[in-house]
C-alpha cells in the first residue's frame, strides 16, 4: 500500500491539486508522493511556550500566540498596498501584516475564531506587529499530528507568494503520513539496525518529520543518514565490483628490462616509502586479470611524474604502449620534458601530440604509434581524436582528470580492443570524505609523503601597503639569482570588481624593475600557443627574472630556481589555486617563499583562507578547509559532484558517520556479494527500487 502510494503523482494527494503540483515541481522538484517524504526540515522551532500580547519584550524574537482576529483592512503604501488585521488575545492586541498574497489571505480569514499564530515580532508607533504570520486554526492546530518541536522546510519566494507557506508543507506531509498509516518498509537488514542501535524507518520518518522529543528527533537523523551513506556507497562498491569483474584487463606479469634497468640504474632520486607502496598497489592491479582503475593523488612535489613512469615501463616490458593525457598544452609539454630524460636514459621513444602539433609531424607520428615503433605518447585532447590510432595502448595515465568528461576519458577504452588498464591522477588533495563518495568507485592510491631534502615553503600575507617592502625583497632574491613568479587574477579590467588586473600589472612591474637590469616574460591565456612556449622559454632558460602570469601557471611549471611566488589580489582565489600556485616553487635546493598580496578590506572567510596558507604546507588539511568553506558541490565542479545531492546528510558535518556507511557497505558485500541472503533482502529490494543498475547481480559474473 504505501509503495503504491509513494510512487503516486503529487498532484494526487489531497490539498495539492495541479496549480500547487505545478509549483511543487518547478520550485522544489517534487514529483511525487515519495518526493515529499524526502523533503526533508532544514531546521526546527521548539514550539512548547505561548505568550501572551501584553507579555512581549521589544527584541524581535519569534513567538507563539493564541488569539482571534476582529478586523482587517487593507492600507495604501508608496508601492501598491498592505493588509493589516487587529489580533487580540484576552492581553491585550497587536497587528499581523501581509505585503504580498492580499487576495489569497482575505479569501481565507475567518473572523472571531481561534487561532495560532507564529512569527516574528516587530514593535512600530508604538504598537506590536506580526509580519507574514504563519497561522492556524486553533481546531486544526489541536488535531494535528505535529508536535512541540516545528519543523521548517526548505521553500522559496516563489512558493511564499503564492500561499505555499510552511505550515501548508506540513499540512501535506501530515496527510501524506495519515494516507499511508504511518507504515514504510523497512529498507535496512536487522543486523544492521542491531549493529548500530537504529531506529525503524516508521520510527525515524515519524521522528524527522513531526518529532515527539528531542532525543527522538535526533536518532531519526542518525538513522536516516546512515541509510543515505549506506546506499550511495553501497553503488560505489558495487561499481567496483562489475568493473572487476565484467571488464577483464590485460595481464601484465613481466616486469622486465625497462622497468629493472631504469630501477637500478637510472633511477634520478631514491623513492620515498610511499613512493614505493604506490608502485606495488599499480603492480598488482596490472598483473591481475581485471581492467586497472586507480586514482593516484599526490601533493604539489610529491613525485606522481616518476611513480606514473614505471607503471608505463610495465606496459612496455610487456610489449604494449602507454599514453598520458593532460588538460592543457603547457601541462602536457612539461610531463613530455621531463619524461623524456627518463626516456632517453633507457632508450625509449617518446613523442608529443597537441593542438599545436603542426601536420607534417601529426603525420610521422600516427604512422609510428600505429607500427608499435612510438611507445609512449603524451598529449592533450589531441589524443582523445578518432584517427590517433595506437598498435596496442596498454595504459592511459590521465592528469588532473577532473577536467575530462565523462564521454572524452571513455573514448581512451576504446583506443584498444580489451580496455587499457587505467591510472587517474591529481596534484589537488581530496579530502578523504570527498574522495569515498565521488571517486568511491576507484582504487585509490596516496603519495602522502615529499621527497627528502625539500625545505618548506615559507608563506606570508602582505597588505598592498606593504607593497615597496615586498619589492625590496623581490631585488635581494633576484641578486641572489633566483627568479619570481607575480600572478594576477584577472585579463582584462573589471568594471565591477575593484581588482588589479594583469596588463595594468605587468606595467606597474617594469617600472619597478626596468630593463635593460631586469628582463620580464608574461603568460596568459589569451595569447597563442607558440607565444606562451616562447615566453615559457626564456623563463625556464634564466632569460628572465620575473615571469607576470594568470592562473594559467597554476600547473605544469618546473622552474627549480623560481624562489618567490607573489600572488596579487589573493582573496579572489580559491584555497586550492593558491595551494597549487605556491607549488610552483620550492622544487630547488633553496629556501623558498609565497607572498599573499590582499587589500585591507577582507571577509571572513578569505581571513581563513589567507591564515590557512600561513599555517599550514600540508595539502589535505588545506583541502579540509577547502571543503568546509565551498561545499562539496564547488570543490569537485559540475561533473563530479551528481552522487553528492544529499537529502539529509551533510559530508563535512557527518564524516564519521560516512566512514561508519562505508565500512558497513564493504563487510555487507563481503559476505554477500549478490545480496541473496535472506537477511539482506530488505537492502537488495530498496537498491533495486532505486533503479541504479536495477536487477543489480545479474552484472555480477
């Protein structure tokens, strides 16, 4: 009964009808029954004290208040009219005001009858005055199912102008609750809600919706999100699952030549501890009979580039070539840089492919990747092309792979008959409660440790009247015979934000350090590729002392003698940009430094991020930060962050409790990977309703 309630139309249920259906959709995408169930309160009012009017103090405070209205009227004001109705209680009286939704209001009034009013209270010439009341018969209010603890849904403008307020939210879900008898299926195993103490879904939708105390109302929250976590995680392994299982990967067992002669001989630098855990988790994905899909984060400078290379070196030792993807052009001639000095020590051939990559050349190149003689490829998009043909591709390595879509990384499988194995890879920390819900689905590798000998980078804030000090300082690095990175936020000149931008900045730089003493590049990412290779250039060669930038530097810059990043404006950057910008240098034997260049005027928030980077070097805290003060949505972007559309849980607040979902998710799939245990059958028939992968084991070889 209450499934077939649950899946009707919203437009069914009593006190709805198509014109509130029709706002319910458009406003806050509820489409069903069951959508409203899951409308879940933002918030609660403890509603136990009612007040009397001659008993209100003049602060502003929400009070509740029960009385009868003898009179209303409506009053001209400068835009268009107000409704003012006199309420009185045996006290005394005062006044409740609509601006907006007049006729709806007079329609429903009803004269000297009881009612129960709630809001906020203004005082105004001397009287009292209750603005957008939120009312009730007192007949009503008395038969209701709700409780002392009000809960407050999330709602719009919209929906308040056209007389869906929040006691109308209530009134629905009330009704909802008295169709369906208060009975839901349960969804959990009873070794689950024993395990950790859970309330039934009867009891905790009860609870969440129209709480009895309370300790009730919060294990209604407990439950629920656990049951939230339980369910998406579940998807996440269960995805993992099928890939493993269904997309059978090549086989790799040799670790031959390549790998052994460049471990021993050419190896530039000894591999931290992790380092080499990583290269042992790659290693046992590739020799297993399952399509490798790993996620490999690092820090800025951990040494992803050289742990990327020797799993390449193991498609090789097993005759198969490898390619790696980057976002940007700048990106990619960097990794090809510095990968073909490794190449070069063991002799192997490497080549580059971008946009820029003139046709002569695309011409040599596709022959040789097609006749197996060109073994590694690194590139950009350019490689994603139909008619980049590869003899027989055994691994795709794709950098900051959050800037791929979906449909461009799968054109990649499809560059060989079975599927290459798989190795994502990103220099911007995760935090870990991000990392099990978005990529979930991944094997993750961590590089949580730099290479020895790297000094930290030391990191300051500076106000703009700190500027000539600043300067003075940049002078004693570059006698020293260092260089400077100075990045600015914008192109061109905002007329709405009152930001320095970057030409205006390149010219206020060359007065300061004029030529012929000082030589100045500048990069952006409006100029053409062989420009911003020219400009690159002469800064990597020491041609230039100060290189002027946008965040198109943010990656993909190897300059070891660069000593100072100054970052201008840096309260319009993010905590993640300014992390990766500051990794651009530090990457010598000398000390480095990051001057935060902000005006006086700062909100909260970028005081925390400017205080964050100060304290700390380690790029998972500041990714913790990150995520507490953006949100999940904006730190992973469109594309990623679908699956985080809670309903009720919240990632940064509720952490544990998803590690707790999680590790249940693991053991229940565990011990019964095709939920086929009788015990699990109410979790196999709530997954399959959620109609993720419907009949899901059927997957499941």
């Amino acid at each position: 009964m209450a499934d077939a309630v649950l899946q009707t139309p919203i437009d069914y249920l009593k006190g709805v009808g198509p014109n509130r259906a029709s706002l319910l959709r458009s406003e806050l995408g509820i489409h069903t029954c069951q959508d409203l169930l899951h409308l879940f309160p933002n918030r609660y009012i403890d509603r136990t004290q009612f007040y009397n009017i001659a008993a209100l103090e003049r602060n502003n405070s929400e009070v509740q208040i029960i009385g009868k209205i003898t009179a209303y009227k409506e009053i001209s004001q400068k835009n268009g009219k107000r409704l003012v109705a006199t309420f009185c209680d045996a006290s005394g009286q005062m006044e409740l005001v609509w601006f907006r939704g007049h006729k709806w209001i007079r329609e429903n009034l009803k004269i000297n009858t009881s009612y129960v009013i709630f809001g906020k209270v203004n005082w105004f010439n001397g009287n009292f005055s209750m603005p957008h009341p939120d009312m009730e018969l007192k007949s009503e209010f008395d038969k209701g199912l709700r409780t002392a603890i009000q809960p407050i849904y999330p709602s719009t403008e919209i929906l308040g102008n056209r007389g869906i307020s929040n006691r109308v939210l209530c009134k629905l879900i009330e009704q909802l609750f008295l169709q369906i008898d208060g009975k839901f299926k349960e969804s959990l195993s009873e070794n689950l809600l024993n395990q950790h103490q859970l309330i039934s879904k009867d009891e905790a939708l009860l609870n969440i919706h129209f709480p009895k105390n309370q300790n009730l109302l919060a294990k209604a929250q407990f439950r629920l999100k656990y049951e939230e976590f339980f369910f998406i995680q579940l998807q996440l392994i269960y995805k993992n699952l099928i890939h493993k299982s269904k997309i059978k990967g090549l086989v790799f067992e040799a670790v031959g030549a390549y790998f052994n002669d460049f471990y021993k001989n050419h190896l530039p630098f000894d591999l931290t501890a992790a380092q080499k855990r990583v290269v042992k988790e790659i290693r046992a994905d590739m020799g297993s009979n399952a399509q490798m899909n790993r996620l490999l984060q690092g820090d800025v400078g951990s040494g992803k580039t050289i742990v990327a290379f020797m799993a390449m070196l193991i498609a090789l030792d097993n005759d198969f070539q490898a390619t790696m993807v980057a976002p940007t052009e700048i990106l990619a001639i960097q990794h090809y840089t510095d990968l073909k000095i490794l190449c070069d020590a063991v002799g192997i051939q490497i080549a580059l492919l971008t946009g820029s990559t003139k046709t002569a050349d695309r011409r040599s190149l596709h022959k040789h990747l097609q006749d197996g003689q060109l073994q590694i490829l690194v590139g950009t998009h350019a490689v994603l092309e139909d008619k980049v043909q590869f003899k027989n591709l055994g691994l795709a390595i794709i950098d900051e792979q959050h800037r791929f879509g979906v449909a461009q990384r799968s054109k990649l499988w499809h560059k060989n008959t079975t599927p290459p194995h798989v190795l994502v890879m990103t220099a911007t920390p995760i935090p870990r409660t991000l990392a099990m819900s978005v990529y979930g689905d991944l094997d993750i590798s961590v590089i949580d440790e730099l290479p020895p000998g790297r000094k930290p980078i030391k990191t300051v804030h500076r106000f703009d009247s700190n500027r000539l000090k600043v300067f003075k300082f940049i002078r004693d690095e570059i006698v020293k015979g260092r260089q400077i990175y100075i990045v600015y936020p914008l192109i061109k000149e905002s007329q709405k934000l009152d930001f320095k931008d970057l030409m205006d900045g390149y010219e206020s730089i060359s007065r300061e350090f004029p030529i012929p003493e000082y030589q100045i590049s500048i990069v952006h990412g409006q100029m053409k590729a062989a420009e911003k290779d020219y400009e690159m250039q002469r800064f990597v060669k020491g041609e230039t002392q100060i290189m002027v930038a946008t965040t198109v530097i943010e990656v993909g810059v190897n300059v070891p003698n660069a000593s100072v990043m100054l970052i201008e404006s840096a309260e319009r950057f993010g905590l993640s940009q300014l992390h990766q910008l500051r990794g651009r240098v530090g990457r010598g034997a000398s000390q480095s430094y990051c001057i935060l260049m902000t005006s006086h005027k700062l909100g909260n928030d970028s005081k925390t991020r400017m205080q964050t980077m100060v304290h700390s070097n380690d790029g998972f805290e500041i990714a913790e930060v990150d995520l507490k003060l953006r949100g999940p949505g904006d730190l992973m972007g469109t594309q990623q962050s679908g699956v985080l559309k809670l309903k009720i849980a919240n990632l940064i607040q509720d952490k544990n409790l998803l590690a707790l979902a999680r590790e249940s998710a693991k053991k229940t799939l565990k011990e019964d990977p095709k939920l086929m245990l009788p015990k699990n059958a109410p979790i196999n028939t709530t997954y399959i309703a959620m109609g993720t992968y419907k009949n899901i084991w059927n997957y499941i070889s």
